[in-house]
C-alpha cells in the first residue's frame, strides 16, 4: 500500500494497493546486469490511469521487506526532483561557468548546501498543506511551529526581521520557518498574486542573496556597537 499524490490540479491524492515482481534482467547496451523491480496497482478506481512502476536498480529486492524499501525510496523522488529545482535554478548551478572541471565541482557543491536552505524554507509552506491532505494534523502543527533559526543563523533572523519590518501578515508568525520563508520571497520581489503562497524558485533565491548581500555590512555595525562605536 502506498500514498498516490495529487500533483495535478483538481486531482485527489489516494492510497494504491501493489503487486509486486522482481527478477534480474541484463541491459544490450553495456551489458549491465541490474535488479528489476515491477509494482503494478490492483484494482484501481474508475476513471484512474492504474500505478505502475518498472524500477531498475542495485539494491537487492529478493525478499518482500527489500522490495518495499525500494519502493519507500522511489516514493520520495519528488522531494529529490524538488531538491534539483531548488539546486539547478534556484541557487544556479546551471548558469556556473567556470574553465576548470575541479572549480565548476567546487561551486555547485557549495551551492548544493543552499539549495538544501532554500528547499527547507519552501517546505516549511508546502509540507503542512500536504500533511494536514493526508490527515497528519500534529505532524502539520510541528512543522509549523519550527523556529527560523532551524535554518538560518541567529543574525540572519535578526536582520530578516529589520528588513520585513511592516510587511509580516497577521497570519505569520514572527520568528517561525514559516514567516523566514514569506520574508526571504518578498524581498525576491514576491507578491503572491495568484494567491498561492509559493514563490517561485527564481524569486526565492533573489531573496536569498538580497539577504545575503546585507549580512556582512550587518555584522560589521553588530560588532562596531558592541565595542561602543556609534555608527
């Protein structure tokens, strides 16, 4: 049994009894010889396109307990797709351009660590939507009640809260994953006008280094005041 998400519009989410079969096959190009895993949907609802999935891969799934764990890991491939959005346009690692190999592997690994930031933020929207679908209420308060600094620094919330000054929503909570990730969109340029909360990876990451681009002038005036300089 498995969660079928609703990724299309106006398209319930339903929960999908399988079939499973595995076996052993060898690809003709490049003669690799890989584990074949077929979850197949029984009985499904009218109307529905049945589940199916063929999924190659090196895990072994000779034993039912094997072949659900690969299923589990195949089921969170849209948060892995969503990682790559995050990573690929977001944080920009497509637009790198560097002449060294090792240098271009240098960036994008860097910049992997952001797009984990920035996909954490997002969730922090997008996850108790899906939870509260699935019934998952606790679970959906949790997620919501998670403080900014669970990704952000410390001075990063204090000086995301001076730049949002007089823009928070009554509904946002100061201080909450929640209300970083509104704020950090905003400052991307985020309007929210078609109503659905979620901005784009492009204006998240606009923010992003509109947050970024205000830190170390913040910190240096931190420390300045702190030795007693006026400023």
């Amino acid at each position: 049994m498995v969660d079928k998400r609703g990724k299309r519009k106006n398209r319930p989410a339903r929960k999908a009894s399988l079939s499973l079969r595995s076996g052993r096959i060898t690809l003709k190009q490049g003669n690799i010889t890989l584990n074949a895993l077929l979850a197949e949907e029984i009985n499904p609802l009218k109307d529905e396109t049945p589940l199916k999935w063929l999924l190659l891969t090196s895990e072994p799934v000779e034993s039912l307990a094997q072949a659900l764990r690969v299923i589990d890991i195949y089921t969170h491939r849209w948060r892995i797709e969503d990682f790559h959005k995050a990573w690929k346009t977001g944080a920009g690692a497509e637009r790198q351009r560097m002449e060294e190999p090792d240098n271009l592997e240098r960036m994008v690994s860097i910049l992997s660590f952001v797009a984990v930031r920035l996909l954490q933020l997002r969730e922090s929207f997008t996850l108790p939507q899906a939870l509260r679908a699935q019934g998952l209420l606790k679970e959906a308060e949790h997620v919501e009640s998670q403080s900014a600094e669970t990704v952000l620094t410390q001075d990063e919330c204090q000086l995301l809260g001076y730049l949002d000054k007089g823009k928070r929503k009554r509904k946002e909570r100061t201080g909450s994953l929640q209300w970083a990730y509104m704020a950090i969109a905003r400052l991307g340029g985020f309007m929210d006008s078609k109503r659905t909360g979620i901005a784009s990876w492009g204006t998240l990451w606009e923010g992003w280094e509109a947050l970024q681009s205000k830190l170390d002038g913040f910190l240096a005036a931190k420390d300045l005041m702190a030795q007693g300089i006026k400023i």
